[in-house]
C-alpha cells in the first residue's frame, strides 16, 4: 500500500507536516512498517481540499486533527 502526502506550500500551512507524523506513528504502532510505503510529493492539485493524501491514488482531505480516523478508516486492514 503506498500513501503519498501533499507537502506542497498551501498542504503545508494546514499541516502536512503533522499529519506526515501521524501517519509515521501509527504505522510503527500497528506494526505496519513493512506493509506501508510513505512518500510525499509537492502539489497535487486539489488545494482547497486541504491537505490532500493518497491511498493507492485515491485522494482524501487528512487533517492533524482526524489523522487517526483516516488511518483506521483506510489503512488499518487494507493494508
């Protein structure tokens, strides 16, 4: 499974860095290391979305404050 996180300059403002780290924590605290490929990549396109996230190409809206629903809700047993 590959997730790629915006870092581009608006994604940034509204926390690409947290949720980067959200994401690195909870793949080490479900042991998913092996399983989970994170990368980032600048501009996706879809500013107004906020911080724009991609699970195998499909896109979601990830922000610091539902980072772990995110994650449970898409990574957590797809992966």
């Amino acid at each position: 499974m590959k997730i790629t996180v915006c870092i581009g300059s608006s994604c940034h403002i509204k926390g690409s860095r947290q949720v980067v780290e959200g994401i690195q924590r909870l793949i080490a605290e479900h042991n998913l290391g092996d399983k989970v490929e994170l990368g980032g990549t600048f501009c996706m396109g879809q500013c107004q979305k906020g911080v724009c996230v991609t699970v195998d190409e499909k896109l979601f809206s990830v922000t610091p404050e539902n980072v772990n629903e995110f994650f449970e809700n898409n990574v957590v047993g797809k992966a």
